[in-house]
C-alpha cells in the first residue's frame, strides 16, 4: 500500500494482456506480513489513482519453508509458527479487550485511568479478529493449510484466500466447509521441497468441491497473460470454457469483495474490459485493447 509505483512499466504491459485490477501482496518470509494494496490499473495517473476505491482492506500471511528457513530468527519450525499465530491472535484480542474496558469507564474513572497505548499491529489483528481486514495466506502443504483454517475458527474469523494452495486438492472438502477462496498456482511445482506433490488439476478439483477458486501470477511476467492461466484449467480438469475464464475475472474479484463492481459484464458495474481479436482462451488471441473506467 505504502510502495505502489505507478511508473513502473510492468503495468503498461499487463494492461496489454488484459488485466485491469490487482490484488497486491508481500513476499512471504514472514508468518504474519504487510497490508496488501488492492489496485487498478489506470495507466498514467498517480499513485492515489491507483487504489481500488472502497476495496476491503487485506493483509498477507505465510505458512512453510519460507517462513521457517531462517534460523537466526523466531519461528524456525511450522510448529513454531503455528504457536506464532495463537499468541498473536490472543494478543490482539486482549488488546481490544483492554480498549473495550476503558471506553467503558465513566469519565472520573478515566481521569485515574491510563488509556491503552495504540499499537498497530494489534490493531491490523484485531481488524481481522473483527472480520474487516481479509486474510491471504501463502499456503501449500495440506497439514498447514488444516492447521490455519482450524486456528482461524478458533479465534472466529474466515481466512479469504489461501494462496498456491498446492495441496489443496487433498483438502479441499476441509477448505469447502470453512468458506476459504483458494488463488492457486496453475501449473508450478519442483521449485522446492514441500512442493513436490503439486498438480496441474489441483484448481479443477477444488471448483468442483464447491471452492470459490482463482488463479494468481506471482509474476509481473506472468501477470501478461492471465488468460492462458486459465486456458490451463479447460487442458488440465476439463472446466468448461467460461468458468475456467471465471478463474481470472469473477472469481478473483468475489475473493476479493470486489464483484459488485468488476468481474463480469453487467449493467451497473465499472466498465473495465478487454477486447480480444478471438477466444480468450486460445494460445493464438491477442488483447487488443484494454479499457479501465472506460479509458481505453
């Protein structure tokens, strides 16, 4: 939120690819790590421009090798984080706690009281124990993905997103039953460890589990061309056509809590598309021009 370029040329060329908004999130070294920045992409305007007006405000977790690589540092093991997330989310619950009880004091209890300090990181936890920041978490081992969706149930709230999620298609009844969205990878494994058992149908498998499924870039070079993204999920899964370019347009947008304005064609919402000179989903299509607000 705090570091969009809006200059940056890596824009300009996914708007040439077709893509209008972006869910923007941190690296994930960390188990909890920074707010993520919900942006349009409106190519020559500056950096208040870009924000998605009214976009619900997020934050990026991580789970796994990542995380626990480091070993100058606390958690070191996926024992650890998961411990790190408990005393985080108790923390910040106390902390509103805290708040709560000194609101309700009468004003000469106040005037013998110390408010309670303000920290913002409770305060981005406790929006989240609260249900108005949204949770994006950089997942792929399917006992850590358990471990996050039971935590979040512990503390009351519903995680927004598992990101990658590679192994969510040997949990994915689990991840159906808590409502979480899954932004999974198309295609990418054998770059690391602990994602060796990805595969290509794993966004299939978890749509027809009745997951609210999208698939992400991880790359402004990949972020060109969403729509072949999606073309993988009619090859590998048989999706039929417009719900694999569901996986790229509504569905992201709808994690996102952003449908009621983009996503689909429809009456009333913004008027941000693409025009293609043939099927989206054809390795042949180009995009030949991109409209954001009704800007071409």
């Amino acid at each position: 939120e705090d570091v969009v370029d809006p200059t940056d040329i890596d824009w300009y060329r996914q708007l040439a690819g077709g893509l209008t908004a972006v869910n923007q999130l941190h690296g994930s070294a960390n188990p909890i790590g920074g707010r993520n920045s919900v942006v349009k992409i409106r190519w020559g305007e500056g950096v208040e421009r870009f924000r998605f007006e009214g976009a619900m405000k997020g934050i990026k977790f991580a789970l796994g090798e990542n995380v626990t690589r480091s070993t100058t540092r606390y958690p070191t093991s996926r024992m650890g984080v998961a411990t790190y997330l408990d005393d985080s989310f108790m923390a910040a619950r106390e902390y509103r706690a805290r708040q709560k009880a000194y609101a309700a004091l009468d004003a000469d209890a106040k005037s013998r009281a110390v408010a309670p300090r303000i920290d913002l990181e409770l305060e981005t936890l406790a929006e989240i124990l609260e249900g108005t920041r949204l949770v994006h978490c950089h997942s792929y081992r399917q006992d850590e993905i358990l471990m996050l969706l039971r935590t979040a149930e512990r503390f009351g709230f519903r995680i927004a997103t598992l990101q990658h999620v590679l192994e969510g298609y040997k949990v994915a009844p689990e991840i159906a039953a808590h409502g979480a969205g899954a932004s999974s990878f198309s295609d990418w494994w054998a770059y690391k460890i602990e994602v060796m058992d990805a595969i290509p149908w794993n966004g299939a498998m978890l749509h027809r589990a009745g997951v609210l499924v999208s698939f992400n870039s991880d790359s402004d070079e990949l972020a060109r061309r969403m729509n072949m993204e999606a073309a993988k999920a009619v090859r590998y899964g048989g999706l039929a056509p417009d719900e694999a370019l569901k996986l790229v347009s509504l569905n992201p947008a709808k994690q996102l809590r952003i449908d009621h304005r983009v996503g689909s064609l429809e009456k009333g919402k913004d008027a941000d598309f693409a025009v293609w000179n043939g099927d989206p989903l054809s390795a042949f299509t180009r995009c030949e021009e991109t409209w954001v607000d009704g800007v071409r």
